[in-house]
C-alpha cells in the first residue's frame, strides 16, 4: 500500500465530499488531504474544515513558492493540494483519499498514474441543479458557470477508473466503498 492514492471526481453537488468523509470513518487507513482554496467560506465551515481559507495573494504566494502538488482555478476561485500533507500521510502508512476537480484529477493522474480514480455523477443535470440550488439557497453567484463545468466536467467521466451514479446515496455509497476496498486489497 506504499504511496497509493485514490482521487474521487465529478461536478459540484454530486456527493463526492460526503462520501469520502463517511468512508474515511469505515476504513481507518486513509486519510483525506485539506486543500487551500480562495473562495469564501460558507455556513458551518470554519478554517481547516473542509478548506484552509486563503487571500488569492497568498494563494499566488504559494504557487510561487512550489507549495502545491497540483492547483486549479475553478469556478473563479483556486484550488490547491499541499505537498507536505501528502508527505505526512505516506509517511504514516496512510493512503490518501480526495475528491478534487478535473484538472487536479488530470494532474495526479499524470504525477501518479497507479491511482484509483472514481467519478461520482448526478443521475442528471435535473438533478445537481436541484442538489445545489438547495444547498447554496440562491447565495453562490456563480451557479450558472457551474451547471455548465458539471456538463463539461460529466463529458469526461469515462477517463476514470470507475463511474458511479450517485442516485440513491446508500446504494451508491456501498458501490463507492466496495471499489475502494478491492483496490486496497490488491495493492
């Protein structure tokens, strides 16, 4: 199991942070990553859950500094994954689990190409429209620009290892869990 990683993907609103936090509590050897982002921060986050908050000039600090293992702007906002946590999670025997964007998953699909990639996706676009109306409650600005990323980003999705339509959470979940199972059993 020495350096793996598993990288869930798919559009805003489609699940994937739910389910790799539930499955982070049902197998104790991974471990998620916190990633830096300079979007604001929403009701019931607070710093380091599930982001470290940054300014965009730190964030660009940080590019320049070879902080990240990978970065993306998304949505208007930037997205970063630290070296460092990647390092510590190894370095405890870890495997690392995050769910990322496209471009993050094409860039550790290149950096580690022995990967597990799994793309969780709505039933529809009905649907994760529905999913983030309800979970922005009109306040994201930008939820049009999104709708149209979720329909690029879905194009995609036969790029990754596995496909999962998140559709009934449990059912879906339990599918998600099993994927992740067998390939730590293999590795």
């Amino acid at each position: 199991m020495k350096n793996q990683m598993i990288i869930v993907v798919g559009p805003s609103g489609a699940g994937k942070s739910s389910f790799v936090d539930k499955v982070i509590q049902d197998i104790s050897v991974l471990k998620d990553t916190v990633t830096y982002t300079t979007r604001p921060m929403r009701k019931g986050e607070s710093e380091g859950n599930p982001y470290h908050f940054v300014d965009v000039d730190t964030f660009k600090k940080h590019i320049q500094d070879d902080f990240f293992i990978e970065w993306a702007q998304v949505h208007e906002n930037f997205y970063g994954t630290p070296y460092y946590q990647i390092e510590e999670a190894w370095n405890e025997g870890r495997v690392i689990i995050m769910d990322v964007d496209i471009q993050g998953a094409e860039t550790f699909k290149a950096k580690f190409p022995q990967a597990l990639t799994i793309f969780i996706k709505p039933p529809n676009l009905d649907a994760l429209r529905q999913r983030l109306a309800k979970r922005d409650q009109g306040k994201t600005h930008n939820f049009d620009i999104r709708l149209k990323n979720a329909q690029k980003e879905m194009d995609k999705a036969s790029e990754f290892d596995h496909q999962i339509i998140n559709d009934d959470f449990a059912k879906s979940y339990a599918e998600f869990k099993k994927k992740i199972e067998d390939f730590l059993n293999t590795h």
